[in-house]
C-alpha cells in the first residue's frame, strides 16, 4: 500500500515488490488458526468472504499500480512500448474480472441489506482499479490527438476518470445524512480527495483540447470530432459541474476543496469561453497558446503563483521572479541569478500585479483565515496560530 502514498505526493514507492520475500496472506478466517498453530489450514477459495478477502484483493491492484509507475517513470529512460501498455490494460481487466463477487461494485439501491463498510470497500477497490487505469494511459492521450494508434488509451483514461467523478458524487450523496454510508464518511480519507482532482483535470484537459481545435477555421489532420458524441460532451461537463460543487460544499472547511472548487471552476470557464478564430497562417501550436493567453484572467495567474495548478511555471512565466527578488515562499535569489532560462523577452505567463479584490477568487484576502499563513496579524511569521490539521485535509 506505500505505493498509493507516494504516488499522492508525487514520490516513487520506497517498497518494491522485489524487496520483499513474504507470501500474501491466505483467505482464512482469523478463528482457523491461533499462536499454537504449527501449520496454517489451507487456503479457502478466493471467492469465498472472509475479513481478508478486501486486502488481498486490494494488495493485487496496489501491485499491478506500483509496477506501472516504476515502468513508465524509470529513472533509466527506457520507454515503455505501448505493446506493453497494453499488456498491464489486460492484466488489470483481469483482475477486475476475478475479483469475488462480494467484492464487485453493484448499484447502492441493490445493496439495501449489505453493511456501510462493505459498501465502502466495493467503492475503494473501484476507484483504486480506475485511477490505475488512468496513471497507464495518461501519457497516450496526448499521443492519441496525433495518431489513432492510442485512441483505446484516451477512451480508457476519460472514462475511468469520469467513472471516478461519478463515485465521487455517489460518496457525497450517500454520506449525507440519512444516507447508506453516513457512518463512514471519515473512510473518504485525503488519497480519495486526490483521486477526485486527478480525475477532473483529465476530462477538463480533453475537452479543452476539443474546444481549441474546434475553433481553429482548418481544424488539425489528426483531430477528430466524432470521437466524442455531443451527448457524451455534455456527459462530461456535467460530471465536472457536480463535482465542483460537491467541492464548493466543504470549502470553508477544508484547504483542499477550496482549492479543488475554483481551479474546476476556472477551467469549466476556460472551456466554456467564446471559441477564438485561428489567425491566417497560424500553426495549431500558435492557436493553443493564444487561446491559453486570451483566456487567463486575473484567477489563472493567481492559481498558477500559488502553485495551485500542476505545471503553472513556464521558461516564459520564470522571468517574474527576477524582477520580485523574494519566492512567495520566501526564497532570496541572487540579483544575477539566470531563472528565464535564456530568455531575454518582457513577456511572462503570469500576472505579477493581479488585482487582490473581491473579483479575485484566488486573492490571498479572500482565502478564509483559517487556511492563510498570513492570517496572524501580531508579530511573528504569521504561521505561529495556523491550523495544521484543517490546512492539510
């Protein structure tokens, strides 16, 4: 299971498989054996419930994933051939496909005389499942606007991705009060909060695609609008509405949800824009990044300073720190520190002087004092009175 925290802080696992010696544990009851057992009684069949049946069905998953990430984030740069990319999609549909029959995911309405917790379980293992899904194909679905080649690894990450945001929204209604799953609404621990963001960045960033080349008067070669149907679009937006504002509903509690609801909300904005014409002449790559430069408001800029949208900081976007002297984390850089890496031009992709009122979702004065480092007003650095354990979950 190291693999699953590692991975939510951007870190390879410290436990491989290959470290290890020990046999999975076998699918017993705890009353078949005691401290005077000589020799364990033989395993039941996998099918069969027992109280380790989930761990072992889990720890399965948690293999197959951590394989995957030391595949494709080799420190040697060996390329992983998409022959086996598609190998590690078959062997995890296949162990979708033998999980025991206790253990598979079936409608809550179905489930009226099934225990919360074993509710709980079906959904970890289904989302687990998914988002492994979308860790092997994420690289492909770039690859797949190019060439038709990976079109099954940009079906497959979409939907696993949409599969999740679903499971999100079912989570929230059934945690609600009066629903089947209200007792284990502190079970949807931080990982699954994670799982969630992956998720929606992915179906935004597709249909930001469609909408850029969409807009483009000769739409590129390899696109192809039909991939989607216009119901299967709306689908998608509608999925990331909810899930914004299931996020929306916890964010004067939580640090994370308050980031989640307005970074869903600026690309929901972002995708819904007015679709710009292509400029006579202008590559695809031209209309992208016009259509990224027209459409970053003041919030944008702001997520980005933050640090609260992965890969805010371009070669372009570096050159604002020359000028600022000082990180926003504090970090002095010397006057003749190099950070435009070799770029000499005024343009920046951030907003240095973005407007701090009311308009500003992002402005450090409309964050709730609870979550702001630069709440305490006395002396100090400012973080002697913040709440660690509500900034951080």
């Amino acid at each position: 299971m190291d693999v699953v925290f590692s991975f939510q802080l951007a870190l390879p696992g410290m436990i491989k498989d290959s470290d290890c010696d020990s046999s999975m544990p076998r699918n017993i009851f705890e009353d078949e054996f005691n401290p005077d057992t000589k020799v364990l009684p033989p395993s039941r069949p996998f099918t069969e419930p027992t109280p380790i049946a989930y761990m072992i069905t889990k720890h399965e998953i948690c293999l197959e994933f951590g394989l995957i990430l030391e595949e494709l984030n080799a420190v040697s740069g060996k390329k992983v051939s998409y022959d086996d990319v598609l190998k590690r999609d078959n062997k995890l549909r296949d162990i979708r496909s033998n999980m025991p029959p206790h253990l598979k995911l079936r409608p809550v309405e179905e489930c009226a005389h099934e225990p919360a917790n074993l509710l709980m379980q079906r959904f970890n293992l289904e989302i687990l499942w998914h988002k492994t899904m979308c860790v092997l194909h994420r690289k492909y679905t770039a690859r797949a606007r190019l060439n038709e080649r990976y079109a099954h690894s940009r079906r497959t990450c979409v939907e696993a991705s949409m599969e999740i945001l679903r499971h999100q929204a079912t989570l929230h209604r059934e945690s609600l009060p009066g629903g089947r799953m209200r007792a284990m609404k502190w079970f949807i621990s931080s990982i699954t909060k994670n799982d969630y963001i992956l998720a929606a960045m992915i179906v935004c960033l597709d249909l930001h695609y469609d909408a850029v080349s969409e807009a483009a008067p000769t739409c590129p070669q390899s696109y192809n609008k039909y991939f989607w149907t216009p119901a299967q679009r709306q689908d998608m937006l509608q999925v990331l509405e909810t899930s914004q504002q299931i996020w929306n509903e916890s964010a004067e509690a939580s640090i994370i949800a308050y980031k989640a609801t307005n970074i869903i909300g600026v690309m929901l904005k972002t995708i819904k824009a007015p679709k710009v014409a292509k400029p006579e002449g202008a590559t695809t790559a031209e209309v992208f990044a016009q259509f990224d430069q027209d459409n970053l408001k003041p919030e944008h800029s702001a997520a980005m300073t933050l640090g609260l949208l992965s890969g805010g900081l371009s070669p372009n976007s570096a050159a604002i720190f020359n000028n600022m002297g000082q990180s926003p984390r504090g970090t002095l850089y010397p006057n003749n520190y190099d950070v435009t890496m070799g770029d000499t031009s005024a343009s920046t992709g951030l907003t240095p002087n973005f407007p701090m009122d009311a308009s500003n979702p992002f402005a450090l004065n409309n964050i709730p004092a609870s979550f702001s480092p630069f709440s305490n007003t006395g002396a100090g650095t400012g973080f002697e009175n913040l709440d660690w354990v509500r900034y951080y979950t």
